[in-house]
C-alpha cells in the first residue's frame, strides 16, 4: 500500500512538471533529474546563474501550489 501511495505521488509530481511552463521546466529537469549545476546549465540555456535560481524558486513555489490543490 506504501508503495502505491508513493508511485501516485510520484505521477501527481511529474505532471505537475510536466504542466510547468517550459521556461521553468528546463530548469526544474536540468536541475533536479539530470542533477546539473547551476554553472551547467547556464552553459546549456546561456542565461545567467542567478536568473537560473530564481526561476528554479518560482518553479518550485509554482509546483507546491499544484500539488497542494490537489
């Protein structure tokens, strides 16, 4: 039962990223799944490291604001 519990929470996240727009899902799947660093990623995307943290912050915030309607 835990483990069900689990892989319905693991599918509520991944659509909640999945619906993200594409500018802060880059970010959020760079970051959290291809486990990049910021310095990585601004190679990748060619936007500054800071501008990089903010989006991740408002991505997250944006995520916890889906999963906690549902």
């Amino acid at each position: 039962e835990i483990s069900t519990e689990l892989a319905e929470e693991h599918r509520k996240a991944l659509e909640a990223i999945d619906g993200l727009p594409e500018i802060y899902k880059e970010t959020v799947v760079l970051r959290i799944f291809e486990d990049m660093s910021y310095a990585e990623i601004s190679v990748i995307t060619g936007d500054p490291i800071g501008r990089l943290r903010v989006r991740m912050c408002e991505a997250l915030k944006r995520l916890r604001k889906i999963l906690e309607s549902e």
